[in-house]
C-alpha cells in the first residue's frame, strides 16, 4: 500500500479539538470580491500542497478563475485535494470533473447524490457545510505549527456574491464574511480540511482501503502508533500564548465534536457584560440558545440580531419570523437586512469576542451539517468586525411595534414551526428535544 493511501486512512478523524492559540494574524474579509482574489494569490503562491473544501463551487466566471488556478497548481507538481458536497455543487459537478481531474486535482464529492431517491435517506441530511481553503506560503519546508500556511475560513462558497441559485443575479452582493489566517491556528485548519477530504475519499472508497491496509505489513508494524493515530489524537499543532492574537478552530462535526459551535456561543453571550451583535441567515435556536439571548437582554446587555429582511427560503423566514415575540418581549432587538440577501454567519461579544463561519443558528447547522468557524479573541479584530455591523444595521429596518405576548395564532405559528423542526431531526436521526 502506498504511503499516501496510508496517510489518507489515518488523517480521517484528524479533526483538531478547539483552542485558543496566541500568534495568529487575522484579516477580516467582506465578501468574495475580497476574498477571491486572496484565494487566487494563495493558490498561485503555493508550492507543496493546497486543500479546499466548500459547500458550494459554481461555474460562474469568478469561480472558474479559481478552478482553473487549482488545476494550474496541480499541473506545476503542487498536491491539491478539493471536495465539495454532492448536494451543494450537484449542478456542477461535471464541469468541476473536466476542468480538475485531467490536471491532477484530486476531487472528492461529500455524500454525491446520484439517484433522486437518495435524497430521502436520512444520512443525506448531513451536509458538507464548511467553507476552508489552506495552501503552503511557498517558503521552504513544511512545518507543524501551521506557520507555513495560508488559511480561509468562513461562510463564502465559491460563487459570485452577485448571483443566487435560485433568484439569478442581482444588483447588489450578498452580505458575507471570511477570514485570513496566518500562524498557528492555520495549521488547525489545515489539519481540519484534510480530514474532512479524507472522510469524503474514504466515504467512496473504504472497501478498497480496508483490503489494502489488511493485506499490508506496514499498518501492523507500529500498532500502537496505528491505532492511536487512527483515533484522532491531535498531531500537536500547538502553539504559545504571544501576541498579536488569540484564536479558536471552532468545528461541528458528527463524531466528537456535535454541539461545539452552539456551545462556544452560549458560553460567550452567557458571560456578555454590554453588548451582543449577531448576524445570521437562518435562525431557529434552540431553548439553551434562547435562553441564554433572553436572559442577557434581561441583565441589561443590549442584545441585537441582524436577520433576513431579502428573504431566499420562506420557510426560513417563516421560522425565524415565529421567535420574534418571544425574544422582542424579553428586550431583544431584531433588525432586518434589506439591501441584498444575508449570507453572513458573524457575531461580536462585548467588543471582543467575534465568530466568523459557516454555521447558520439553525437545527440544520447546530446539529446535522458539518461547519466550521474561526473564534477571535481580539479588540482590533471585534472593531472591524463591529464596523460592518453598525453599516449593516444602518441600512436595515428595526422590527418595530409591541410584541405580541399571546394569542392563537401566535401559538399555532410558533407551535408548527417547532412541530416541523423536530420532525425533520427525528427524520434525520437526532433524538431529544432542540
């Protein structure tokens, strides 16, 4: 068996857990007009190895200019690993297949669904939802402190912030964010993308690798390092506490890591002193969630949500719309983005705490999709972060009027939404109450 089939079964669950390390540059970056073109620059700078991984990766000219820099790094020796989810980037896959395979990408499709009905399994719910993207920096040799990477993180897919699938192109771009990585916390996130490539590889192939590696010596050579390796031990991308700042690889995932994100943002708006700003998509959190927003506003923590007034999914909307008297009664404040649609995935904690990833507040995110997002612990960052926000509030419209404390209807909506929520995770396979 060859060494890297090797390495592809044992980087599996290589999921780093989260922490803080100190030492990181982080560089906020609004939308894909200034993400890609640093994606672009990573990508063309990299001399060993890139890997990618997102939920979407359209054929729009943007994103073919990045799927033709991958193949172009592939074609000059670089080792590039890119996987998409086969629901995501269903509509493109085989244009993805022709531009990337013939260069030497390797291509990997999270959960594919090739046949109508798989859609109806209940495995198919579980989404590749990540949006990562980490390349060498092209100096010298390769390190483990992640010091030699470039890493992307956020809630960007690989499309024009212009376009939406299902209403066409617009004026406007989407309201969206993603971070750039430099120092420790980028070796977390190369660490984190590979496994998530590897699962992928090893979702499609897992026959073929188990025969190989039962019919080899090598495996059993060192079984105790195997097998600790197999278990995800973390490889030791560590790093000091030193300054400039402090970050966290936040990951959801479905093995140790389930309720991760949802926890890191209770913990922070359970300890908030002044502020909270949360700006989401899709929003339907769970009891702690809300609890957690209703008893901040309480305490006298101003507690504002940025949420869809340009409305993609009613359903959606819908949900979130049947919260609104709920967390309104209690002193939240909820302010609609209009402009374009929100695709943003962003918070900021008392001017310090931030997040910026993929994952919505939702069941689907909170419990089901694979997600990642970046924790900063930092004034500087918070303060750009907190100066998008106070843009985006300016140009949204506050959900006005008392809040209705009762009635039938109220109780009906809000009872069908909960009825509908619950129904999908029974069907999904998540049990308890969300």
């Amino acid at each position: 068996m060859a060494a890297l089939d090797l390495d592809k079964l044992l980087y599996w669950n290589g999921v780093p857990a989260p922490r803080f390390v100190g030492g990181n540059r982080v560089r906020l970056l609004q939308g894909g007009d200034a993400l890609f073109p640093s994606m672009l620059a990573a990508i063309e700078g990299a001399a060993r190895e890139v890997w990618l991984a997102t939920y979407i990766f359209h054929d729009d000219p943007g994103a073919v200019a990045i799927m033709r820099a991958l193949a172009a790094a592939a074609r000059r020796g670089v080792a590039v690993h890119v996987v998409v989810d086969g629901f995501g980037s269903k509509a493109t896959l085989s244009r993805l297949r022709a531009e990337l395979l013939p260069a030497g990408v390797r291509l990997e499709v999270f959960r594919p669904i090739e046949r109508w009905y798989a859609v109806l399994q209940p495995g198919q719910m579980r989404r590749l939802h990540q949006k990562l993207c980490v390349c060498d920096a092209g100096s010298g040799g390769s390190t483990q402190d992640g010091s030699d990477f470039v890493a992307f993180v956020g809630g960007i897919n690989v499309i024009d912030d212009r376009l939406d699938l299902r209403h066409g192109w617009g004026e406007e771009p989407r309201l969206d964010f993603a971070v750039e990585l430099r120092g420790p916390l980028a070796g977390s996130v190369h660490a984190a993308t590979r496994a998530m490539w590897v699962r992928s590889h090893l979702w499609q192939g897992w026959r073929d690798e188990v025969r190989q590696v039962v019919g080899s010596a090598a495996p059993l050579a060192q079984p105790r390092s195997f097998i600790r390796r197999l278990r995800g031990v973390p490889e030791g991308v560590t790093a000091g506490e030193a300054a400039p700042v402090r970050a966290a690889l936040v990951v959801r995932d479905n093995l140790r890591q389930r309720r991760s994100i949802e926890r890191s943002y209770v913990e922070a708006i359970k300890a908030a002193h002044s502020t909270v700003d949360i700006a989401v998509p899709y929003f339907y959190p769970g009891q702690r969630f809300r609890r957690a927003l209703r008893r901040a506003a309480r305490r006298g923590v101003r507690v504002r949500l940025l949420l869809q007034g340009k409305v993609d999914y009613r359903i959606a909307a819908l949900a979130a719309r049947a919260l609104y008297d709920e967390l309104r009664a209690n002193g939240v404040r909820i302010y609609e983005y209009t402009p374009a649609y929100l695709h943003a995935k962003v918070a900021v904690v008392d001017g310090r705490w931030s997040t910026v990833g993929s994952s919505n507040i939702d069941p689907m995110s909170l419990l089901l999709n694979l997600e990642a997002n970046v924790v900063v612990d930092d004034e500087g960052f918070a303060g750009d972060l907190l100066a998008a926000f106070e843009a985006a509030f300016a140009a949204s419209a506050e959900v006005a009027g008392a809040p209705t404390r009762a009635g039938w209807r109220g109780w009906l909506r809000r009872t069908a939404v909960a009825w509908m929520a619950n129904a999908y995770l029974r069907v999904a396979g998540i049990t308890g109450r969300y």
